[in-house]
C-alpha cells in the first residue's frame, strides 16, 4: 500500500459556488439543529480545528491523508492526488473531483466524533464503467454524479453507515443514498434529495 500525505501550502483554488464559509455557517446550524452538537459554541470550538483525515481506497488498497482546515483552500497539488487516489480503478482513468466533497467529508467527520478511516468504495467513475456498472445493478444512475466527480461511496471504520447517512441528510449539501445491505452511504454535491 502507498501512503499519500497532503498539506496546503502553496497556490489557493477556489472550491465551490457555494463558498466555504457559507458551507461552514450552513453546516454548523444544521449540526446544532440536529443536536449532533450541544450548542452553537461547541460547533464553533470543534469545528475551528485543523483535521486529518485518512482515506483507505478498498479497490486499489491505497492510503491518503488529507490535513484539512476550515480557514484554507485546497491547494493544487492536495486536489491532484485526492483525483488520482479517487480514480477510476478499472479504466485507471482520472477525473477533477468536486472539492466540495472534501468540505462534505470533513464535516461528516467532525459531526460524528469520528477518530477512523473513510473506506472508499467508488469515486470517479468513466462512462464505460458506468455502463458495465448498469448491466449488472439496477441502483446504478444511467446519469450519474460519479461520472462528473461529484459523488462518492463510503463507510468508515469506527462509526456505522445510519450514523453516516444521518449526519449528511443535517447538513443538506447534496444527494445522500443509504444502501444498508451493502453497508455504504453516497454522497454527493448535486441537488439535495435521498434514498
């Protein structure tokens, strides 16, 4: 296994239309509105901390750490490796991912108390996956964001896949899909809505 490890310095991209601190606003009052956090002070004091987060890709077996800050961009060499970790593993193909997905990921994990791993199951996925993909599933989106770069699959090694998926439906930043049987949740940045 290859380990990745990501910090931001160096050149700031913007991430979303949505800026960051109007993401960070919305996330904090949908936290506090959920009573994932005691108060708004406590979402203020938790989520002001730099995190780390780690990935673990379960198709390729690769690792990547991301060290997060509410107060920076991602710089273009931490958005190069998170595309690449997030690639295609069956074309090798490599896509922009949206980085919203990471704001997602970093206030999923701050909600949650999570200390573990974020297991990828999907990220990128080309349009010949996706069709091979709908061939044998009906749960595959003949349209779907995983081929724009906008949507991951996920668990996480110490909190379970409801605690997940409850803790996305508060924030209201996308589309959340929860497949119990399967034991994974989709995120991703479109439209709000779930399943």
């Amino acid at each position: 296994m290859s380990t990745n490890t990501i910090s931001h310095p160096g050149h700031q991209v913007p991430v979303a239309s949505l800026s960051r601190r109007a993401f960070l606003t919305r996330a904090g009052m949908a936290a506090v509105g959920a009573l994932l956090l005691p108060s708004a002070d406590a979402f203020a004091k938790i989520f002001s901390k730099e995190r780390k987060l780690s990935f673990h890709n379960l198709n390729t077996g690769e690792e990547l750490t991301l060290l997060c800050s509410p107060q920076q961009y991602y710089d273009r060499l931490t958005l190069r490796r998170f595309n690449y970790f997030l690639r295609d593993h069956r074309t090798d193909s490599v896509h922009q991912m949206d980085p919203a997905l990471i704001d997602l990921l970093y206030a999923i994990f701050v909600f949650t108390g999570s200390r573990g791993t974020f297991q990828v199951i999907s990220g990128y996925r080309s349009p010949e996956t996706n069709r091979m993909l709908r061939k044998i599933s009906h749960g595959v989106a003949e349209h779907s964001l995983h081929m724009e770069g906008k949507a991951i699959d996920i668990r996480m090694s110490d909190i379970g896949t409801r605690t997940i998926q409850k803790a996305a439906l508060a924030l209201q930043q996308g589309g959340v899909g929860y497949y119990r049987r399967s034991d994974f949740v989709h995120l991703d940045t479109g439209r709000v809505r779930s399943w």
